[in-house]
C-alpha cells in the first residue's frame, strides 16, 4: 500500500540498503484519513489539499517530508544505477547529498518543493500517479544539476552531448582515440547544422529534422548513403566517447541491479543484526560527538547556526558580531578536524597540522554532507552545554 511511506520514516542505511520504520503518531493519522475516504488515491489528494489549506501544521508537514524521503530514496536507486559508474561517490553519499539538497528547496515546508505543482491540471484518478512522476522529476533534476558542477555529461544523452561540443574539439578527442574518419565529423556538421536551424529541442526532434539530417549529408557527399538509424548510431559513438574524455568511468564500481518491485522496507527492525557498515557508522556517529564536545563554544555556536539552523555565514558574522572570513575559516578548520578523524579510522595517512591539509571541493562537500545529514548531534551536544 503506498500511502505507508506516508507514515514511515528512514530508520538506518547500510551501503546501498535502506532501513524504514513506522512513526506511530503518522501511522495513526494515515489510518484515520483512510478510514473516512475511498482509497489510497484519496489518501494522496486529502494530503495534498490538507498541504495547501494548512501549510504551517507540523503533522501534514511531517507526513509530506517523510514521502519525499521516500521519494529521494527511489530516486537515488535510479541516478546511481545509471551514474554511479562515473562519480566519486558511492550510493549512501548519494542520498545524503538529495536529502541536503532538498532540505535547501522545502525551507522547512514541503509546499514549498511543489510551488510549480498544478493539481488542476491531474486527470480523475491519476493524482498520484502524476504527482510521483513529477516529484520524482524534480529530485532527479535536482540531483543531476548538482553532479553537473563537478561531472559536466551527467544526466546527458549521448546525443545532448555531442551537441554542446564544436567540431574541432570533436575532431580532436576522436583522433586521440584512433577511430576518426571524415564520414564523423561530416555527419556532426550536418546534425549541428539542422539543429540550429530547429525550433524544436533535441529530446522532442522527429522523424522529418533526422530526415534534413540525411538531405544535407547527401548534398554535401552523395556517395555517402547512410539511414537515419546508422546516422544516429554514429552520432551516440560519438557522444560516448566526449562523454568517457570528459568524464572518465571509476572502475571500482560495480552497479547493483535494481528493479521497480524491489522492496526495501522491513517493519521489525529491532530483531535484525546491525551489519558491520552499521556498527562502524554508528562508531564514526560517536567519534564526531566526541570532537564536537571539545569544540571551544564560539565554533559550537558557529557550527550549529551553520549545520542546523542552515544560516550563511555572512548572517552568522552578523549575529556573533565577526568578519565573515572568521566563520569560513572556522566551518574550514572543523571539517578538516572531521577529516583527520576519517582518516585516522581508515588507516589513511594524514598531515598532523590542519594547515597542511588541502581539502579538495569533492571532500569538502562530503563532510557538509555528513555533518548536516546527522545535525542532531550537533544539535545534543549544543544542549548539553547550555
């Protein structure tokens, strides 16, 4: 029944596993909804108008941000079965990285996250079907455009990418790769050239610009004969190769084969033995409560604004009456003080002084990820101190 990840929420994960648990006080509440309408279609609209009518009321709020949860986690099996091959990251930094991200778009409120959302336009019957689509949609985009900052054909056909590439820059990877011919590059001019003379996007093109494809290759060099499969054949040969020069495949990967029945939701947890990625989690969740318990009370403060109350740090210098530069070297020096912990826990070497360490975006960006993704400790260590 779908309108359980109403009432669930993530109760642990373990590499590319995710662990649910029931919320009693929404399990109730679902219940109590389901018994007054039809079925689990209505659940879904009575949810959703619930959102609209009432925004700021905590239980609606908490059962939309434990669907998206639900949502996020779908959607990272999906990005990380097709990507995961060329990212530096495995699954769980993956969902860390969503849940961030679409922790940032909600602000708090879950309408928030559907504010282009039109429910007018939704056929009797399939709200929730529309509705999954076009969240699922959105955390994927979502995903895909923050992978682009690091990893540029993420998320890319081949076709697309072809497209964002001149000739001679084409020309010149396929040379280096040894299976240049002219019967390429003449085949891309002649795509690029249509396609700029299109009015339609790439992903809607039909059979008639693939067409003017084949016209012009043929004007230019009649004793080319190709059809349109062959010529789109070459042009994906193409795009896999930019894709594999600009972003090069992690062969440490190997995929997980996920499907649409797959089932990662178990009701009675407590009677299952922790794995040993968990123990080690719940161990490397110690060893930070630990550091941050000897934090000087300035950089607790800091890290709290920063990691909880997803301040800036230009409103942080604001309210602790310090240059902006003092925040950003602080958050800097914790991270890599997170840094060395990791480091010392995998057997990795690591300079001893925090100014020798250079911490590349990548790291960076897993630490903020982390340390937000488990800011309840920060938040624990902030009340016992007060």
């Amino acid at each position: 029944m779908s309108v359980r990840y109403f009432y669930t929420t993530i109760k642990a994960i373990e590499g590319d596993r995710v662990f649910w648990c029931e919320v009693p006080q929404l399990r109730k509440s679902i219940n109590a909804i389901a018994g007054s309408v039809a079925d689990d279609e209505a659940v879904y609209f009575y949810l959703w108008q619930w959102l609209q009518n009432d925004p700021n009321n905590q239980l609606v709020k908490s059962h939309w941000m434990v669907f998206l949860q639900y949502r996020s986690c779908r959607v990272t099996q999906r990005v990380y079965q097709n990507v995961g091959h060329r990212i530096d990251a495995d699954y769980e930094t993956l969902f860390y990285y969503l849940l961030n991200l679409l922790s940032t778009a909600i602000t708090n409120n879950p309408r928030n996250f559907y504010g282009n959302f039109q429910d007018n336009k939704t056929k009797p019957g399939f709200f929730r079907l529309i509705l999954e689509k076009w969240t699922d949609k959105k955390l994927r985009n979502t995903l895909y455009n923050f992978l682009r900052g690091e990893y540029k054909t993420i998320g890319r056909t081949n076709l697309g990418i072809v497209s964002l590439f001149s000739a001679n820059k084409i020309q010149k990877v396929l040379r280096a790769s040894g299976i240049f011919n002219e019967n390429h590059l003449l085949i891309f001019n002649c795509f690029r050239e249509v396609k700029k003379a299109s009015l339609r996007s790439l992903d809607k093109w039909q059979e008639e610009d693939w067409q003017q494809v084949i016209d012009r290759l043929q004007q230019l060099q009649p004793q080319v004969i190709l059809t349109v499969e062959e010529v789109q054949a070459k042009l994906n040969q193409i795009g896999e190769i930019m894709r594999n020069h600009i972003d090069p495949p992690y062969s440490r990967f190997e995929p997980t084969n996920y499907d649409d029945n797959s089932n990662y939701f178990w009701e009675n947890l407590s009677s299952k033995k922790p794995s040993n990625d968990l123990l080690q989690q719940q161990e490397i969740q110690e060893d930070i409560n630990k550091l941050l318990i000897t934090l000087e009370d300035e950089v607790k403060q800091i890290a709290y604004c920063y990691y909880h109350q997803k301040m800036t740090q230009a409103q942080i210098a604001n309210r602790l009456g310090v240059h902006s530069s003092t925040i950003s070297r602080e958050i800097t020096q914790l991270c890599k003080k997170i840094y060395q912990l990791l480091c010392a826990r995998e057997g990795k070497d690591c300079p001893i002084l925090l100014n020798e360490i250079k911490l590349q975006s990548r790291q960076k960006q897993e630490i903020d990820a982390y340390l937000e993704y488990f800011w309840a400790l920060l938040v624990s260590v902030w009340r016992e101190e007060e």
